[in-house]
C-alpha cells in the first residue's frame, strides 16, 4: 500500500510519518486490496484535523477525525477506516458461495 501523507498549516515530521505508517499496517492485516492511500493532517485553530481517502479496488473510502491532539486524530480516523473497510470486505465477500455448501449438508441429514 502506497500512503502519501501531506500537511496543511503543520509540519509533517518523521515521527507523525511514522506514526501514521504503523497504524495503516493495521487496515493492511484486514484487508490488503488498498491500493493506496491519501492522508492530510491539518491544523485549525485549536483543532486537529485527520482526514484520508483509500482507493480500493474500484471504489473509495474517506473518513476523518478531529481531535486537540493530532495523535489522537489520527487513532480516531483509523478506527473509523477500519471499520468502513471491514464492511467494505463484507459486501465484496461472496456469501452465495457458501449456500450450497450448506444445503447439502442439509439434504444428506434429512436422507
């Protein structure tokens, strides 16, 4: 997975990149179709602000997260990416592939 990381009215130093690589190995274990990521950490007033768009296999993802510490903006729009792209993988799952299965474990008990 690709994440480009920009910054608006702050400094993007190495410990906030690193930060951020490590928690988005977390949304890799659970689903590694991402194809790349978009993350802009950005300062208003006394907000920080953490938003990013994943491109996933013919569709986009995009969450963000305001909070007084950017560390914690960014735990916040992780969760809340994790969670999208789980049920993401949900609807892609195909569940009528495991139907038949099922059905004839049902027949063979009833014969």
């Amino acid at each position: 997975m690709q994440i480009n990381l920009t910054g608006h009215h702050i400094d993007v130093t190495d410990a906030l990149k690193g930060y951020v690589d490590t928690k988005f190995e977390r949304l890799a274990r659970h689903f590694d179709h991402v194809i790349n990521a978009h993350v802009i950490l950005s300062v208003e007033k006394l907000a920080q602000k953490a938003e990013a768009t994943l491109h996933i296999n013919g569709s986009k993802v995009f969450a963000d997260s305001v909070h007084e510490d950017m560390y914690a903006a960014i735990d916040g729009l992780i969760d809340k990416l994790d969670r999208q792209v789980l049920r993401h993988k949900e609807k892609k799952s195909d569940h009528r592939a495991a139907s038949p299965k099922v059905n004839e474990a049902e027949e063979s008990d009833q014969s």
